[in-house]
C-alpha cells in the first residue's frame, strides 16, 4: 500500500545557514573591511587629506576625485579613510574602557549588595538622567575643544549602562546554586566573581558590546558634527557632514561621510544581532539545535543511525508506519544502504551540535 | 503603593537637583566669562560695565549662594532670567517645548505604528524575508547619524522632489493661528483653521520621519527579541495544542507578555526623542527646545543651562516612574515593595 | 515548519494606509501658490534673526535687527544706499553747527506723521534720545559724548555735545536712533526719566509693536520664527508697496535657496557663494551684490606667552604670506574686497587700489626675509583661536585651515583652535589669545568710530601699547571735518596699522542677496541695516 513519509523539506545548509548568519557575516566582512582600510590608509591613499587647494575645491566624483572634493579642495575619498581611523579607535576607546570600567562596577556592587548596590544604582539614574548634549558642551567648554576631551565626555555618560546590565547579569546568578557551592568550598568573592559568575553572564555583555561601537561612533560623530570633538584639520566623518550641510548642490560633501558612518555602524548592529540571536548562553545554544530539530513527521527515520553511532544493536524501533510485514523492510537494498549512509552523515552533524538523545530501555 | 510613589517621586526630586548641582559645578568651570558673551562689544570692553553686569546677573557670588539662591526660585517656581535672551527661563521654555513636544510625540507615535506591527511579524514569521527584511530596516534606522539622514531627506524630498515642504514649522506665508497649546495641530484644529492644519502636518512629515527612524529600529528590535521569548515558551505551545487560532494565541496570549520590555524602551525612547532632538531641530529649523539647550550651553547660560538640566532630568525620572508604575498595570505578579 | 502562522495584521494594509495618509496630507498643503492676492501683497525675507534680542530701539545693535527696525523707525538722517560718506536728510531737513561748536541745530521736516497718525514732534525727537542716555544700553555707548538734547521749537531740535571734535551726525543714522512716539511709549511703560534704567517696562511692549514714522509697523515677533509687520498708511514718502512684510527666521542658507527657488520667499539673505551660483541661470531671480562695510580680519597679539609675536616683523610676515586672492576668489565666490586695514574700502580714504599700495599683499619673498630679519628663519608657532561661525558663507573653520595652509610655506606654523563663544571673547578680551579670526561690523559709517576702536580697547586686546602720535593722529582725523583732509590723514594711520602689524584684515564681504524679480525697488545698503525697505513695491 501507497505510504506517505512526510518529510520535512531539508532546506540546504547553505541556505539555512545564510539565513541564520548572513547578515552578521555581512556586517563582520564590513567591519573587517573598514579596519583594513583604515590601518592601510597611508600606504593606499595617494593623496594627502590635509592637503589644502582652493582652487580646486568643490570638485564633483570624477576620475581623479573618486569621491570629489571638499570645500577646500581636499580629496574627499582620502578623508573619508583616515577618519575611519579617528572614528574606529575613539569608539573602541569608549566601550571597551567604559564597558569594562562599568562591568566590573556594576558586578561588583551586585555581589557586595547592600548599600554598594543602592549607590551604584543612585548613581547610574543620575548620570542617565543628564542630557548629554549639556554634558558634552558643558566639558567641551571646561576642557576645550579636542578628541580626548570628547571621549572623557563621553566616558562619563557611557559606562552606567554596562554596570546596570552587569549588575542584573549578577543578580541573576548570584543566587544560584553553584554560586552558593563555591561560597561553601571557600572561594573567595573575587574568584567566585572573575571566574564564576562573570564568564556565565558574558554573552549579553559582548552583544551589548558589539551594538555599543556602533552607538559610539554615531554619538561622536554627531558631537564633531556639533563643533566638539576633533580640531581641524583631522578628517573626521561628522566633521566633513558638517561642512558640507549647506551645500546641497554639491551633495558628495555631506552624503559620502554619512554613508561610511551608516555603513561602519550597520556592520557592528548586524554583527551584535547575530551574536544576540545565538543567544550566546550555552543553553541558550542548546535550545537552539534543539528548537531547529523541531520534531517532524519522519525523524525516527535517523534513530537507527543514531543508535548504531552510539555503539548499541538495533532491535526494534516502533514506526508509525502502516502494517507491514516483520522483518521485510520496505526499502529496497539499494534504497536502504543509501539512505543509511545519508544518514550516517546527517547524524553525525546532528551531533556535532550536541544534540541529545535520550534512548528509553523498553524493557527497564 | 501610595506610600512608593511617593517614595520614588521623592528620590526623583532629589536626583533632579543632583543633576543640577552637577551641571552647576562642571558649568562653573569653564574658563570664559558668560558675561562678556552676552554683552554688545564696546561694554564688554569697559571693566566697569562689566563688573557692573556680573552683579547684577549675580555673577561674582560664592558658588553655593548662587546655587542656594538658585534654590530658592525653583521653589517659588521661578527658573530665572536667561543671560543670553534677557527673558525669564520659563518663557523662552514656553515659547519652544510645544515645538519639540510636538515633533517628538508624532514621530513616537509613527515608530509605534509602524514599528510594532513589523516586530511582531517578524517574530511570527522567523527567519522568513520578512523577518530578514524587518530587521534591515530597523538596523538602518539605528545606525543612520540623524543629522545626515536629516540632510538627505530634505535635499531629496523637498529639493529634488518638491514633495514636501520646506524647513520650519508653516509656510512663510501662513499665519500661525491664535496661541492656546502651542501645539500647532491642536490650535488649529481648536479654531477649525485646517487649512494652516493641513500646512503644519505637512511640515510635520519629513522631520517625525528622521526623528522616528531611529526610535523605529529600537522598538522593532525590541518587540521582535520579546515576541520570540515570549512565543517559546510553554503556554503558547499550550494555546497552539488547544487548538486556539494563530492570531489568537499571538495577540491575546503571546503579545501582552511581551509587551514589557517594549513598555520600558518605549518610555525611554519617548524620553529621549523629547530631550535629545538637536540635530534634527538644526537641519529643519525647528524652532523647539533642542535647538535652546544646544545655545543655551554654547552661551554658558546659567539659569537656562540649570533649568534645562532640571526638567530634562525630572522627565527622565517620571517616566521611568511612570514605566515601573505600569508593570504593576501589565505584569500582576510584579510585587512592590 | 509545518505550521503556517497568520496573525491576521494586515501588514500590507497597514502600509497602504500610512502611505495614503501621508500623501493626502503633503498633497494637500502645496506652499501657497506664488500669485494668489495675499501673496503677492507681501514681502517675504529669509534671514537668519536668532541673534535678535530686542526690537525695542533702544536696546537694538545685533546684527539682524537693525532691518525690521529701520523698518518701523526713520531716524533724522540716513545713508543713500551706495553711499556711505554722505549724509542724508530723513526727518530732518538740515541741520548746522551753531557758534558754539557745541551744539547741532536740526530742522524737522513738516507733515511727517507717525503710524498711529499723530505728527512728528520734537517734543518726540527729544524723548527718544533722552531715553537713550538714560537707560545707557549698548546703542548709548555710541553717542555717550551727547550731552543732552533739547527742544528749541516746534520743529527745531539741539543735540548738545560734551566734546566738540567727536563726530555724531553720521552716527545717529543708525535705526536704533529712531524717533520714537512719546505717547505711545509712555502709554506702555516707557520713560526717559533719569531713573529710565530700572524704571523703564516699555520693552516688552516695544518687541510686539512699533512707535514709529517707518513705511512698515511691526505687529509681531516670535523668536527664532517670523517678525511681521504691516504697512503704514500716514509714510510720508508715500505709501509703501506691500500690504505685510514677513520677515522669516532661516538658519540654514539650504533652506533659504530652496525656498527662494520655489517662490516661499521674495528675498533671501544668507545666502552661501557656492548657492549664488547656482541661482545665477535662474530667470526668476536677481542677485543683488552690495558691498558691506563689515570685515573678518585676524587680530594677532603681542601675547607674553609666545616671543616671536612680540617682533613687530614676525607679524608682519604673517601678512605678506597669506594668499589673500585665493581666499576671495575661491573660498568668497570673489565677492569680497579687502581693505588696507581697519577702515573698510567705501569710506573715506580707503579703496581697494590703496590696498594693493600700501596694504599687504601676498609676497613670499618679502615673508622670508622678514623672517629672517627678525631672527626667525626657520619661522615659528603660534595659535590661532577661532569660533564657530560663518560670514557670508565663509566659515572661520575653512578660513582658518586656508591660513594654516598658506603661512605654513614660509615656516610659521598655525595651530588652530576652535573655541566657543564663551571662551573666545573671555581670552579675546582678556588679551590672553595669541591670533583670534573674528569679525567687525560697525554700528554706523563714521571713520572715528574705527580708529577709536582700534587705539583703544582693542589695543587692548592685542597687548598693544599706542604711541601718543597714534592718538594724535586718530584725534585729528576724526576732527577734521574736511573730507579731502581727512583722507590723507586717515591713509597715515592706514600706514601705520600696517606697519605695526596688528591686525590683518582678510575679507569685507560682498554680500550676495538673491532677490526674487516680482520686487522692484529693494535697496540694498551697507550702511548697517541691510536694506531700504521704503521704496520696495511690487513688479
């Protein structure tokens, strides 16, 4: 009689694959790409970014002038690249010193509770609750006008929210159990801390990390696009969008230096959603594989491949299968050694991936 | 629960005048003098003018009988004179929040419109074009720099297209109706004038857009990050056997546990639109409170400085009292202390 | 998956629905259509007014304000537009020393009627500038020499000097000196009382309204948005052309292009040269240039913290290695000129053929071995502080990296620091600064007003310590009521200025205004208040 095995459709790997990874491999490539140009600038770059000559200013995209020139006759491609280096190292600068700097506040304020906690948490509302452009200015205007003195503005309003995402990554952990069997073993709260609790809460830290570079360009662009941040005449990419915001006629000015802004900051969002929907926990990841095997009609088909990978002899699988005869497969040789061997393969990817499968002992 | 609120409304009063004292302090430290901003050349030049002006502006008093004096007008409600515009504070706040209150309003409005719809489907429909395409545009949203896609839009849609109209809040022929709110769609929708109605939607469209783009990424994101929680768990695998319909079991039991999340983002971005919308302020020449603090700061104006600082902070706080007080709304098993 | 969700949101609804709503509304509001009737009654300017901070006269002297104000005030005398040297009867006819030297007699003009549609009287020439000595605002500080004024009869008016040699008449053409309408003013909290400063509520008012005998009457201000005003039917040169004028707050010089491309506005001011360009194949609009009197110039001081500024030939050097042509031509649009040094070209003894005689001018040669003479051959460091500003599109950011540039050819080395506004003047004024850019814009066309300056506070600023042959000389020039006289003496201070190397002047601006052609009649100045308004009509 006529079966039907419904199978889900196996989707390539490749397309399942790009579907999952494809854009954060899209905004890695991009990044990768930007911090190559940037370390390479002067080796690449012909022509010198400060080099001022009015005379052939405000040249449109030709030949010569990939991207045309600025309003004072600076090729615009050149000062596009040489400020991906000023944009990429002061974002880098602000998260990863203000990010450690509020993890390690935020958990250790978490671990010590008490009052340390409700004074992190006091501070934290302060500093959210100032506007940054006020903040920003006010510095700018104590300090002068400068790059470092720019990322201390932004350093001040930067780290409160890796310590308040540090301090509930702590929380929830600290009271688990294992927390509290290290505790009894007499590990001191610092090792407990850096070795224990930290390294289970790092995943939502690196996505907020990775999204964070991007914000951190962005906001130091808009404040150089202010008149704060670098002293002319270093490229820098809110700098040049801020030239050029009157010539509309002349729209290579403003548009390809907000262009490198929006790609460079794309490519850091794509890759922080990529590693966010991984989940980045380990169980997370396990959920994961377990929630793409979705149990569909037919997966048994691969239990007897599992079980002889396994080392165990294959008995009997119950099959929802119509009545057939015992012991006449409904395969034929072929068929089956073919499909045993696909199957082979398949289980040992499904493996890989530290699925597990729990065989029940029928007769226990 | 009274007894929170008013706990928490109390610590917000507190954090406010923090956040003045702060900025008050950092304020104080620049190197320049104010005064000498403010004044026309040739009485800058005169020491005696000067010296005059600073006294009367309060200028040379110790710092914390400047700050105990500012103090006292906060609770007599008096924010101060501006030194730049030689108005009280509290009219040039008048003359340009309903500006801002405006624009920001109707852009949050347009991210949630359009925004939670998009993450709910792409949460549905994981991984689906949809999902991917969902995601692009509100990544794009997030990473665009404000002031360039500000710029971009109106060279594009007003200079290219003719599309829209031009920066500012009317037509420089239109006469700005009576003033009641100083919100433009509600006076003129008051008196019935929807002909200027008309006139300053239309001018609404292009900066709400830029404003919302970003707002839009945060609040797809978030929706769709909550909906996928949300749809994982157990009950609505439950809801699903039952045999309940999708949409059901989506909007009714899926959606509210979500909804969380996107309340709290929500609040904050609603927040932020209204205190942080300098850029784009700047490229449409809107002539709202953005625009006044960016000035304010350049100048180093005391009062205006402090009180913008002030109500900045005491709307952060509010609303982030407003967000805890509805998850006692939304999540009844939040308990409260 | 098997299953196939449908949560049932139209999404494609959705957006068909917001798509609608948005093209029904901009669909639905079009810019006004340029010949409608109300429309074409109207003046409507672009200009940037959010330096504005009163409209009242007496507290009138940014830069923007004196253009509504001039609107709705007409002073005793004016400036022609082209003509800065020459004074012009307004309100009053004809005026003379009296024997006394002392005194200026004015004879008011008959029949000239306020907007209110009270006539003119002395009685109210007397209370506006009473009001002025008495509430001493910055306008004051321009004729702080009067004495007083009185009123000798119906129509004749004294202005009484302290000191004799320093020039006025020129001075109170500027609108803040206005004639006011005693009356009106009065009725609203106006005083000239000695005790005007504190007693004096009238500004308030003063902002919304006019008390004038201008072709318009200003009817309101909302700041950083619109300043209306309307006709004033009693003018007495006549009725004006436009029922309204609109004066339309834009900042931003893209705005005001397209707006005056699409016919939103009649005329525009900020307009950028890489803008002007642009417009000039457009056959609805003329650009206007009228040259100015303001000037953007480097102030280079004697600062003790940099030796080599102290050598009057090091800063000379600086001058003769900048490339001034370049600058004007390409960074200007060429719509600029340059003076020798501080009195811009257009007044009395200054042209630009003096510049290129006596003035700096770009020479390398001559920068080198002013160098070397000064003991620097290898050149040397200083700072040079800037805001963050533009002036007829040329921003000090781009001016100050063109500089950079230019004296890095000879071996000085620019190091350029922007600065806020707070901060600049604080180290400006202060003397602190060691080469500030910034700008000068005179509140009226009389020489002395420049010279004075110059030998006084802003010697100060420069740490420059004037020899008493300097204050002679600028005493004397600004004595001399013979025009040829003065010339010659003012091309000796030209002389010195150079030679002491102070100040560099780089830019007096051209300024490009694109006029739309429906407005004939629009006379542009430089006199200080940018534009005639009374004969401006439609075409």
């Amino acid at each position: 009689m006529a079966e039907k095995l419904v199978v889900a459709r196996p989707r390539p790997a490749a397309v399942r694959w790009l579907r999952r990874y494809g854009l954060a491999t899209l905004g890695g490539a991009i990044i990768v790409a930007w911090i190559v140009m940037a370390v390479l600038a002067p080796w690449v770059m012909t022509y010198n970014p400060n080099f001022v000559n009015v005379a052939n200013r405000l040249q449109p995209p030709s030949a010569v002038h990939w991207l045309g020139t600025d309003a004072l006759g600076r090729d615009v491609m050149t000062r596009i690249v040489y400020g991906a280096r000023i944009s990429l190292s002061v974002g880098m600068v602000v998260v990863l010193v203000g990010g450690l700097f509020g993890t390690l506040l935020g958990a250790v304020a978490a671990y010590a509770r008490g009052w340390a906690e409700e004074a992190l948490m006091r501070v934290t509302d302060l500093v959210f609750c100032f506007p940054p452009i006020i903040l920003a200015m006010a510095i700018a205007a104590a300090l002068g006008i400068g790059t470092v003195n720019t990322v201390i503005a932004m350093l001040v309003v930067w780290w409160p929210k890796f310590a308040r995402l540090a301090r509930s990554l702590v929380i929830s952990q600290r009271s688990l159990e294992y927390v509290e069997a290290a505790q009894s073993i007499g590990f001191g709260p610092v090792h407990i801390l850096m070795r224990q609790i930290i390294p289970n809460a790092v995943g939502p830290l690196i996505v907020l990390v990775t999204l964070d570079l991007g914000q951190a360009i962005l906001v130091f662009a808009g404040l150089s696009f202010l008149g704060l941040g670098v002293v002319p005449p270093t490229a820098e990419w809110g700098a040049m969008v801020a030239e050029g915001r009157e010539l509309v006629q002349q729209w290579w000015v403003a548009t390809f230096p907000g262009l490198a802004i929006l790609t460079v900051v794309m490519g850091f969002n794509f890759v922080g959603d990529g590693i966010r929907d991984t989940g980045c926990t380990l169980k997370a990841m396990r959920r994961e594989c377990a929630r793409a095997l979705v149990p569909f009609k037919g997966v048994h088909r691969f239990i007897p491949a599992l079980v002889k990978n396994a080392g165990y002899r294959l008995v009997e699988i119950p099959v929802n299968h119509r009545a057939r005869q015992f012991g006449v497969s409904k395969y034929g040789l072929g068929n089956r050694a073919i499909k045993a061997t696909m199957d082979m393969f398949g289980v040992r990817w499904l493996q890989s991936r530290g699925v597990a499968y729990q065989l029940r002992d029928e007769n226990a | 629960m009274i007894r929170y609120v008013v706990s928490r409304l109390v610590t917000a009063a507190v954090m406010v005048l923090l956040a003045t004292l702060v900025i008050f302090l950092i304020a104080n430290t620049v190197p320049g003098d104010p005064a000498l901003a403010a004044m026309g050349d040739m009485q800058a030049s005169d020491p005696v003018q000067v010296r005059e002006f600073r006294a009367r502006w309060g200028l040379d008093l110790p710092l914390w009988e400047q700050y105990w004096l500012f103090l006292q007008r906060i609770a007599q409600g008096d924010l101060g004179i501006s030194i730049s515009s030689r108005r009280p504070v509290v009219d040039d706040i008048i003359d340009y929040a309903p500006a801002t209150i405006e624009l920001a309003t109707i852009a949050f409005v347009l991210s949630l419109l359009v925004g939670l719809p998009l993450g709910i489907i792409a949460a549905v429909r994981r991984d689906s074009w949809v999902d991917h395409a969902a995601r692009f545009v509100a990544l794009v949203g997030v990473s665009a720099p404000t002031f360039w896609l500000a710029f971009i839009m109106l060279a594009i849609f007003y200079g290219q297209l003719a599309w829209a109209p031009g920066p500012g809040r009317l037509d420089p022929i239109a006469f700005p109706p009576e003033r009641i709110t100083g919100l433009l769609l509600i006076d003129t929708a008051w008196v019935g004038d929807w002909e200027t109605f008309r006139d300053a939607a239309a001018h609404l469209v292009l900066p709400s857009i830029v404003l919302a783009a970003s707002t839009l990424g945060l609040i797809t994101r978030t929706t769709r990050a909550a909906m996928l929680e949300a749809l994982s768990q157990d009950y609505v695998r439950v809801a699903r056997a039952k045999g309940l319909l999708a949409r059901v079991v989506v909007t009714g039991h899926a959606l509210p546990n979500a909804m969380l999340p996107v309340v709290t983002l929500g609040g904050l971005a609603y927040a932020n639109l209204l205190t942080g919308a300098v850029m784009t302020e700047t490229v449409f020449g809107w002539p709202g409170l953005g625009r006044y603090t960016f000035r304010s700061a350049v100048a180093v104006d005391f009062p205006a400085i402090m009180a913008i600082t002030a109500i900045v902070a005491a709307v952060f706080v509010l609303v982030n009292l407003l967000v805890d007080l509805s998850y006692a709304l939304l999540d009844p098993r939040v308990v409260k202390a | 998956m098997a299953d196939q969700d449908k949560p049932g949101f139209g999404r494609r609804p959705l957006i068909a629905g917001t798509a609608g709503l948005l093209g029904s509304i901009l669909t639905g509001a079009r810019p006004a259509d340029a010949q409608s009737a109300a429309r074409r009654g109207a003046l409507v300017i672009g200009l940037d007014i959010s330096d504005a901070l009163s409209l009242d006269p007496v507290r009138v002297y940014q830069y923007s304000n004196p253009l509504p104000t001039r609107a709705a005030y007409d002073g005793l005398v004016t400036f022609d537009a082209g003509d800065n040297i020459n004074v012009k009867p307004a309100l009053a006819t004809e005026w003379a020393y009296q024997p006394d030297g002392k005194t200026i007699r004015f004879k008011l003009r008959p029949g000239v009627k306020f907007a209110s549609g009270n006539p003119v009287t002395a009685e109210d020439v007397r209370f506006s500038f009473a009001r002025h000595l008495n509430i001493k605002d910055q306008p004051f500080q321009y004729i702080s020499h009067v004495e007083s004024v009185a009123v000798v009869d119906e129509n004749t008016v004294d202005i009484v000097l302290k000191d004799p040699t320093l020039p006025v008449i020129s001075i109170i053409a500027t609108p803040a000196f206005g004639i006011q309408e005693k009356a009106l003013v009065v009725a609203n909290g106006g005083t000239d009382a000695a005790d005007a400063k504190e007693k004096d509520k009238a500004t308030e008012w003063l902002n919304n309204n006019s008390a004038g005998a201008g072709p318009y009457r200003l009817t309101g201000w909302q700041r950083n948005q619109q300043i209306q005003m309307v006709r004033n039917p009693h003018y007495w040169r006549g009725t004006p052309g436009y029922e309204r004028v609109l004066i339309r707050h834009m900042s931003e010089s893209a705005a005001q292009l397209l707006a005056i491309q699409r016919g939103d506005l009649d005329v525009a001011f900020n307009l950028i040269p890489e803008q002007i360009a642009t417009l000039r194949n457009d056959p609805n609009i003329q650009v206007m240039g009228t040259p100015s009197l303001d000037f953007i110039y480097m102030a280079v001081t004697e600062a003790p913290t940099n030796p080599a500024l102290q050598n009057k030939l090091a800063r000379q050097a600086i001058g003769y290695a900048i490339d001034f042509d370049g600058i004007i031509k390409n960074l200007a649009g060429g719509a600029a000129v340059r003076p020798v040094s501080f009195l811009p070209v257009g007044t009395n003894g200054s042209t630009s053929a003096l510049t290129k005689e006596i003035g700096f001018n770009e020479d390398l040669p001559r920068a080198r071995k002013l160098l070397a003479d000064a003991g620097l051959p290898n050149g040397f460091k200083f700072q040079l502080a800037y805001g963050n500003a533009a002036i007829a599109g040329v921003t000090y950011q781009n001016l100050a990296q063109k500089i950079q540039a230019d004296l890095a050819r000879v071996g000085i080395i620019a190091e350029l620091a922007p600065m806020d506004q707070v901060n600049l003047r604080t180290i400006f004024m202060g003397g602190k600064s060691e080469a500030v850019l910034t700008f000068w814009n005179p509140p009226a066309p009389e020489n002395w007003l420049w010279s004075s300056a110059t030998v006084n506070r802003v010697s100060k600023r420069v740490q420059w310590n004037v020899p008493p042959e300097m204050h002679k000389l600028v005493a004397d020039a600004g004595a001399e009521r013979d025009l040829v006289k003065a010339a010659a003496l003012y091309r000796k201070y030209q002389e010195a200025m150079v030679d002491f190397a102070h100040h560099i002047v780089l830019i007096q601006p051209v300024y490009q205004v694109a006029v739309r052609k429906s407005v004939v009649g629009l006379n542009l100045t430089a006199a200080g208040w940018m534009a005639d308004l009374s004969g401006a009509k439609p075409a």
